[in-house]
C-alpha cells in the first residue's frame, strides 16, 4: 500500500495508542532552548525524575542572548538568569549545549540543520513554534509547550493526535524577484492563518525540487503561521548533498546506509492524501503583510483593503482592527509606506544564502536617512561564513548595524526592540501587535531583499526596482 512521508515516520515511531485515541509518540530528537526549558527541568526535579536520553537532546541559546554583547554578565539580569539556568540543566543532564564559546550557538532551528542533528524520517520537538522548520528534511517535526517538553525529557516520548495530510504543489517557475519568502506568504493569504488546523503540509511540485535546503527551510519555517502543525518536503539528493559532512551526520560506510534509509521515507506515488491543492509559481508576486497575521498580505503592486469592500461582517471587524493598530490607510498602495526600522534575520530568514542574495544588490548602495537597520546571522556559523567572504563589510558600508547571532528583533526577548510605534519592515515570520518588542510596535513581513530595498528606498518599495531585477508586469 502506497504512504505518505507523514504515515512512514508516524508509524515508526508510534510506541502506542493511547486510551483518548491519541498517539504516544517516539520524539526521536528533542531540541531545548532558554526560554521555554527551564519550568520543564523544574518539573522533573519536583518528581525526583532524570533525563531518560539526554543524548537526543541539544541546547542552544538564542531567543533572550544579546547581539551587541558578548561578555557575561548580560544587561538584563533575566537573560543572564536563563543562560545560566540553561547551562546549569545541561551540566546536570549531560545534555550536549551550544553555548556562546563553542562557536557553534544559534537560532536552534538554523544550529540543527547546519550541525545536521536534523536528518530526513525523524521525529523532532522543541518549545517554540517554528519548529516545522526542520521538516524541509523530510522530518515531521512541530513545536511543543512546557509540559510536553517535561514528557519528552523524561521518556523520550509525548502524546499527540494523529494530523491529517494536505498536499500543496507548486509548479512552474518563479518570477525573478519572488523567493521562498513570498511563496509562503502567498500559500498563507489563499488558504487563511486557520487553513491548515489538524494539518501537516506536504510540500512539492517543480517549484520544491528545485529550492535549496534553505529555502525549503523558509516555507516549513511559516507553515505553522498557516495553522498547520507540521510541513515538510520529501527527501532528495539536494537534501542529502546538504547533510553530508555535517557534524552529526552519519559518516563512512554509515552515510550510504543512511542515504537508502532516509530515501525510503518519501511518499510513495500514488499515496493518498486528506486533501490536494494546486498552486503556480508564475502566480506568486513580490508580497508583503499590511495587517497583524500573516494571512493579511498583498502583492507589491496592491493597495491595502478596503473595510467597506469586505463582504462578510467578521472580515470587515478584522480589516478594521489591523488598520486601526498599524495605521494605515485603507485604499492607499502597500508601496511608498514610509518605514523607520529594517530588520535581517531570523530563523525564517537568517541564513547565509540569504545574506549572499541581499550582498549582491546591496553593495554600493546606503541605507536611507533616519532608516535603523540591523543585520543578524542566525548562527555563529553563518556570522562566520559571512565574514570569510566579506558579506557583512557589504552591509556595513551601506550602513546596516551588523550583529552577533540571535533572535534578535524577530520577538524582541532581548535588548533589540522597536520604539513606540516604529513601522518596520522585518524578513521575521511574525507580525501579531507587540510582537517586536514595543506594544505599538508595526511590523510589515517581507522578503530579505524586499528588506533591503525598504531600508534604501526609506519605503515599502519593489526590489525588482530599486535593484533593477527587471521591471515588473
């Protein structure tokens, strides 16, 4: 009988299935972080229980860690509390961590990948959200709360409910000027921020095969954005040209051994699937949010909604509601929209390809007067990479501020925050009032090189024109 991916890694790690119907679940790599961990290892004290396999288990710190300070003690009392708690609980549970001195710390759902711990036909949890990220590997990986990351630490295993499966095909090309980035914020526009609850995304087509590894990463990164628990690709000779040499990648006479595995794990043709859509890429513009989730997005080219067009009663409060909290005007176009702040990085968008893309038409060019900008790398080792080949000088001369890895401004758990209601254009995956540090704070998502072309132009403005891409239809 054909399967999907998502029946073959369930079915391998099913341990059993609970009285309520729910699955007990093998979580075959569990990765922890500051924020979200320590209450977990609380509990585990409080119940006289251990780390059943600490060495599925990694740590790194991101989400509080400062990008414009090294040294210990940090500024914030809370931050240099939690990465002290963390090494602490590392320390105690033999659990391998990431930490600042290795060179090896960053945003956890970048660390994984590039050290490849995450590895195609795996189950992986981890406290945080985006951690769909992981499935670009062929993982059904999903993001978990305190009490389930106490469950995995202490028998490897969590409860949870089997999801239904929705293919989404991409195919043909995209437009020069369209990357990874619109593609998920179009794929969340048409199918809505609730389109994909009870659902794991499988993505393919034409338009997947041919992305990168980082960009597969971008769209898993957001499918949770969609509502879907889990998304992923199926695994490939890009996957596994990606993974090999990798630190914790199987090596030798173990890596052919591995690759046929991990192949096996694809769906099968024919497989059958809760539900298939199709998208093409020549359909997917240049696109950026307007409003506070992710679904409220348009192309370059398009106004912002009307409240008084809207058809349905709820879709009209909730037009009204965004353009009340980031006052913009109903009718006027997305492009021109003057912004203060531009913001490079996260794990949706901190990697080294795409810091290499946004270099190429950035150099030689300043960002726009009264415009802060900030470049972050995801991961040390993307600062590192970056600097060996002279990226972050790019941004620096065209007056980006250039920082060390971290969340950074993606949620503001650090010292980067925007100001009272800064607007700013943020290749981040979330923009929920506050979500950037200041409760006023605007947030517009966008492509990294849509952010780049923001901070030149000093607006929302179309990267096929200020970098002269070509000139869009």
């Amino acid at each position: 009988m054909s399967k999907s991916l998502f029946q073959k890694v369930w079915e391998a790690h099913t341990v059993r299935t609970l009285p309520g119907g729910q699955t007990q679940l093998l979580i075959g790599t569990h990765l922890i972080h500051e924020v979200t961990s320590p209450q977990a290892f609380g509990m585990l004290r409080d119940l006289g229980l251990k780390v059943l396999m600490p060495h599925r288990t990694f740590a790194t710190v991101d989400h509080i860690v400062p990008t414009d300070q090294v040294s210990e003690p940090y500024a914030d009392p809370l931050a240099d509390a939690m990465i002290k708690e963390l090494r602490r609980n590392c320390q105690e549970s033999g659990i391998t961590f990431f930490d600042r001195a290795t060179g090896r710390q960053g945003i956890v759902h970048i660390v994984g990948p590039e050290q490849g711990i995450t590895q195609p036909g795996t189950t992986i949890a981890c406290g945080d959200s985006h951690t769909s990220t992981h499935g670009a590997f062929g993982a059904i990986a999903f993001g978990i709360g305190t009490t389930q990351i106490r469950d995995v630490l202490a028998t490897q295993s969590m409860a949870i409910g089997r999801l239904k499966v929705r293919r989404i095909n991409l195919t043909g090309r995209l437009q020069p000027g369209v990357y990874a980035k619109d593609v998920i914020l179009h794929l969340i526009r048409k199918l809505g921020v609730n389109g994909g609850t009870g659902y794991a995304y499988e993505y393919g087509g034409e338009v997947f095969e041919r992305f990168s590894m980082e960009e597969r990463m971008t769209v898993c990164n957001m499918s949770i954005e969609g509502g879907a628990r889990a998304g992923y690709v199926n695994p490939d000779a890009t996957t596994f040209a990606y993974l090999k040499g990798r630190p914790y990648a199987p090596a030798g006479a173990a890596w052919e051994a591995a690759v046929a595995r991990w192949g096996a794990f694809a769906s099968d043709p024919g497989c059958v699937y809760d539900d298939v859509v199709d998208f093409r890429g020549e359909d997917i513009p240049p696109t950026v949010t307007w409003g506070i989730n992710p679904g409220q997005g348009v192309a370059i080219n398009e106004t912002i909604p009307d409240p008084a067009k809207a058809t349905a009663a709820d879709e009209k409060a909730s037009i009204e509601e965004a353009l009340a909290y980031m006052k913009l005007t109903p009718g006027a176009p997305i492009k021109g929209t003057r912004i203060d702040v531009a913001f490079l990085g996260s794990c949706t968008n901190g990697r080294l390809s795409d810091f290499q893309e946004v270099a190429k038409y950035l150099k030689g060019r300043r960002v726009a007067p009264g415009v802060k900008a900030i470049a972050v790398p995801g991961s040390q080792g993307v600062g590192v990479l970056c600097a060996s080949l002279g990226i972050d000088r790019v941004f620096r001369d065209a007056g980006f501020e250039w920082r060390d890895a971290g969340c950074s401004m993606c949620l503001a758990m650090n010292p980067d925050k925007l100001v009272g209601d800064q607007l700013c254009a943020s290749s981040s995956n979330r923009n929920f009032k506050g979500r950037q540090g200041s409760p006023t704070g605007r947030t517009l998502l966008m492509s990294p090189l849509m952010v780049a072309a923001a901070a030149v132009a000093g607006q929302v403005a179309d990267a096929r024109e200020v970098f002269g891409l070509r000139s869009p239809g």
